[in-house]
C-alpha cells in the first residue's frame, strides 16, 4: 500500500457500470514527512467516503480492487483502502 494525499476529485457523467457506486479521487503519494513524493497522480476508486487534503492508504492492484469491490469486472488497478488519522514514525 501507498501513503497518498487527496489532492482532488474526477467527475464522470459515463462511467463502467461496475464503476457506478464508487466516487473517483486524485491522489498522490507522499512521504513520511508529508511532502509529495516524486511519483505521478493517480485516480483511485473510493469507497471509504475520503475528501480533498485527506491522507489515505492506497493498494494498486487489480486483485485487490476486485476483492473489495467483489467484482472481477472492475476496470481499475487502485483503490483507496483506508483513511488515516494520524501516523507517527520511530526513527533510532
């Protein structure tokens, strides 16, 4: 799984039926710090009901988007699977 931050949504007026009860987010992973990690956006199915500014933790893989989903149909490869309150980290 990824540490990722909503940084908007995508609004689709058509989209695959399997697609029809989950809202879409933009996200992009960050570090632990919370800067942005040098990586692309990605779009991610949400059924957590996360929001803009939101951290949440991603998994991108097909697999696991059709488990949650309980589809095998699902035309997507990234889910947003929790939305994280808070996290510290223990350095040595």
């Amino acid at each position: 799984m990824t540490l990722c931050k909503v940084i908007g949504t995508l609004v689709a007026t058509q989209k695959d039926e399997a697609l029809r009860p989950a809202k879409l987010l933009i996200v992009k992973p960050i570090n632990l710090d919370g800067s942005f990690r040098h990586e692309r956006e990605m779009i991610a199915i949400d059924m957590q009901d996360a929001g803009e500014g939101d951290l949440v933790l991603v998994a991108q893989e097909g697999a696991v988007v059709e488990q949650v989903m309980q589809s095998d149909t699902v035309p997507a490869n990234t889910i947003v699977m929790a939305i994280v309150d808070g996290f510290d980290v223990f350095e040595p």
